[in-house]
C-alpha cells in the first residue's frame, strides 16, 4: 500500500516538474517582446497595468463587502 | 457593347468569387453568429420587452462596430498564422501572455456555464431534464470535433448557425407594425432620457456584442482554416456577412418580444419564451429552440477557443484536422472545459445567478488587453507588412476601442455595484 502511495507520489512530481521545465521553457522563448517597445506602447502597457490593478482593488472592494455582510468579519 | 467573350469572361469571374467566397466563408460568420450567445439571445429579449422597438437603431450601430474589430484579427491571423495568445506571448513577452491565457481559460469557463444555464432553460421548457439536456449536448459537442477534419466541423456548425434564423420567421409571425420597427432602427432615441436603467441596457448590448474569445476564437480559427494573405478580402467579406447575420437575428428577437411582451418584465430568454407560449404557442417554441441553439453554438465556440490558445502557447498539436491521438492534450482541455462547466450547472443551490453577473466583470479584465494589443499588434510593420492598420483604421478602431473599454468598464462596476446607477 506504501509503496503504491509513494509511486503515485512519484509520478506526481514527476508530471509536477515536467510542467515546471515547460513554464520555464515558454518563458525563455518568449522572453524578449518582439514588438517595438516606443514610447507610446511602453504608455499603452503602463496605463493597462494602472487599470488591471483598479479592476482587481474594486473585485477585492467587493468581495470584502460580501463578506462583511454576511457577519464573517 | 459587350461582346459575348466579354460577357462569358465576367460570368466565370463572378462564379469564381462565389466558389472561392464559399470556400473561405465560416470563421466570420460563425464567430458573430455565435456571438449571440444564449446571453445575448436573453439581453435582447430583455430589451424587447423593457423598450420596445425603441432601441433597434443602436442594436444596428453596434454591426458595423463588430467588423471592425473582427476584421482585424482576420487580418492578424492571414498575416502572421499566429492564434492571437501564442501572437501576444510573442509580441508583448510572457507577463502579458500568461495573463491573457489565465484570464480567457476563467472567462471562457463561466462564460460556458451560462451557455448551458442557457441550454438546459431552453430545454426544460418542453419537459426535457437538466441532466438529459447537457449529456446530449456534450455528446454532440465531442462528436462534432472528434471527425478530425475542420471542414466537417465548420459545415455543421453553419448549419447550426442556420437554425439560428429562426427568429426571422418568429418575428414576422407576430405581425409587429412595420412602420413603428423602421422608425425604431432609424431614429435614434433614449426612451425615458438616458437614466441609469438605459445606460445599464445600452451596457449589456454591447458587451455581448463584444466579447474577448471572440478575438481569440476568429484568429486561432483563421490560422487552423489555413488562410493566406491572399484570401484576406474574402475573409473581410465573412466577416462582414456574420456582422450582419449577427445584428439581423438580435433585431427580430428583439422584435419578437418587443411585439408580445413589451411593457413585461423579462428576466432571461427562457423566461420569455415560457411567457409567449399561452399567447402564441408557435412563438414561443421557436424562441426556445433559438435559445438552445444560440447556447449550442457559443458552448461549442467558446471552448474551442481556449483549447486553441492554450495549444498555441503550450505547444500541443491544436487544429480540429488533427485526431484525438494526434493532439490529445487539445482534445482533452474541451472536453475537460466543457464537462466541468455542464457539471457545475447541476449542482444543487449552485449560485447560478452569481456566476451569470460575475461574467461580466471578469470579461472586463480582459477584453481591453485583448484589444489593445491588437491594435499595437496591427500598427506594428515588421509583424504586419503590407497589412498593418491604415491612419483611417487606426483612428476609428482606436476610437471603437477607447469607448468599449470605457462602457464595459461602466457596465462590470454598474454589476458590482448596481445602487451607483440609481
């Protein structure tokens, strides 16, 4: 039974490291943007990031509020 | 005078264009056709019944708005045979293209939930259970991409984009007074001033109108039909076709209960077409089976293109000419997304409703990137060539997609928090 347990366990980090080595993988052929980075993309991509960040401070905001409402705070 | 050489010639020019226009016709029309989802298809009988004929002029505005940004990921597509994730991780570097591909897999996800909150509504009208309905539809659903052929796939997915007309026949069926539906698609109004009830109507219009797989699902399927630059203008004209399928079947839907139900307060499409049964039992049969099949056809689009923005980025092998053991981690992401999406439907107490708003918003932390990056991406020359985004172009898509972004933006925090707009 200890032993099929720890097999099982082994596959696991073994299907666990093959999709770590692929991230990484990915994220080294894809390291440098192929776009041209001039100042109106750099701004573009900066003002994306400032309204992702607002986006998820109001979803927080929100569920914040849920929560407090339901007594769980 | 034209000689009859002259004559003959022309014939078989305009033969060619409509064999070759046939032959390259089905990601255009099938993406906005399957735009109206079953959460479009509920939005617009929403809007029939709350104002009338009042609102078909925007509903015709919002056509030309879908070409436009559609028509750029054709282009997109023909040009660099990039699905539009695998085009972001390469142009924008690994942040903006994790973020993207997480961002669509949850969109997508919840977005298909509603197509089977849809379906089984939809079903459930002529007695059929839940779990009858969505075992059916999955069954279809992998049955369909399991043929190994895209063509197979498209040809019976404009089929069932055919049946989605069926709100043609609907509307004419309930005699609407013609004079007061060209009047409503001409004259632009705001019935009762533009208060925050409208605005919220307005809102939802065009977020279903505009969706982010959309982008994703037309690329990607552009790159798996094998198109080249050279068939860019027939795949403009699909485009064009499906926008204008797109607006006419959200019209006579709208139509539809903007003649029965007007003045009613409808919640979802199912809702409505349970209404118009006591009053035209025909009616509300077709609203039905257009329900189902609006949610048929989105399920079916929308996990597609997850698994093919997911295959393009991870490397699996992702085109629907591939069989399941050619490229099974593609397969198995469909059905994955589509079985764990059925199932959450048949949960008991399962917050349905929740989910529905919660679409809204989340489609909001994406659908911006996802447009802003293609505009970047159609601007740039060494990506696009020849095809990049004229001055004309850019002027009018970036304007397209300043005001999405400020009213999808207006409508998720609207959902969020809905006393703002009292």
């Amino acid at each position: 039974m200890l032993d099929f347990v720890f097999e099982k366990y082994r596959d696991m980090k073994g299907f666990m490291q093959d999709m770590v080595d692929r991230v990484r993988e990915i994220n080294e052929k894809y390291k440098t943007p192929r776009v041209k980075m001039n100042r109106w993309v750099s701004a573009v991509l900066l003002l994306l990031r400032l309204y992702l960040l607002c986006l998820v401070l109001l979803l927080v905001f929100k569920f914040y509020t849920i929560i407090k409402g339901n007594g769980l705070i | 005078m034209a000689s009859v050489s002259d004559l003959y010639y022309n014939y078989r020019r305009v033969i060619k264009a409509i064999v070759t226009y046939l032959m390259i016709a089905g990601p255009g029309l099938i993406v906005m056709i399957a735009d109206n989802d079953a959460g479009g298809i509920t939005t617009y009988a929403a809007t029939g019944a709350k104002y009338g004929y009042n609102l078909l002029w925007f509903l015709i505005i919002l056509g030309p708005v879908a070409y436009i940004v559609q028509e750029m990921t054709v282009r997109l597509g023909a040009v660099t045979k990039r699905g539009h994730a695998e085009a972001i991780f390469d142009a924008f570097g690994s942040f903006w293209g994790w973020f993207s591909l997480f961002d669509l897999g949850l969109t997508d996800w919840l977005t298909l939930i509603t197509e089977f909150i849809g379906m089984t509504a939809a079903a459930s009208i002529f007695g059929i259970p839940p779990i009858i309905t969505i075992v059916v539809v999955l069954i279809i659903m992998w049955a369909m991409v399991l043929g190994g052929k895209y063509w197979t796939w498209e040809k019976i997915m404009l089929a069932f984009c055919a049946l989605n007309l069926v709100f043609i026949p609907a509307a004419i069926m309930v005699h609407p007074d013609i004079s007061a539906v060209i009047k409503g698609a001409t004259i632009p109004n705001f019935p009762g001033g533009l208060n925050g009830e409208l605005l919220f109507f307005l809102m939802a219009n065009i977020g279903t109108t505009i969706a982010p797989w959309m982008i994703f699902f037309q690329q990607s399927s552009v790159v798996d039909k094998g198109m080249k630059e050279k068939d860019i203008p027939f795949g403009k004209l699909d485009t064009a076709m499906g926008a204008v399928f797109t607006i006419l079947i959200a019209v006579f839907c709208v139509i539809v209960t903007g003649t029965l139900l007007y003045g009613a307060k409808v919640d979802s499409a199912a809702q409505a077409a349970q209404e118009l049964m006591p009053i035209n039992p025909w009616v509300g049969t077709m609203l039905a089976i257009g329900l189902f099949d609006a949610g048929l056809i989105g399920a079916i689009c929308i996990s597609l293109a997850s698994s093919w923005a997911w295959g393009e980025v991870v490397g699996w092998a992702h085109s629907l000419n591939h069989g399941s053991a050619q490229a099974p981690g593609f397969y198995l992401f469909y059905f994955l997304t589509s079985t764990t999406a059925a199932a959450v439907v048949l949960i008991p107490g399962a917050p349905l409703v929740l989910i529905t708003l919660f679409v809204q918003v989340i489609a909001v932390t994406l659908l911006p990137a996802a447009m802003v990056f293609l505009i970047i991406l159609l601007n740039d020359e060494e990506i696009m060539g020849k095809y990049k985004n004229t001055l004309f172009q850019n002027i009018l898509g970036g304007l397209i997609v300043l005001s999405l972004i400020i009213l999808s933006t207006l409508y998720a925090v609207s959902t969020l928090f809905p006393e703002l707009l009292k």
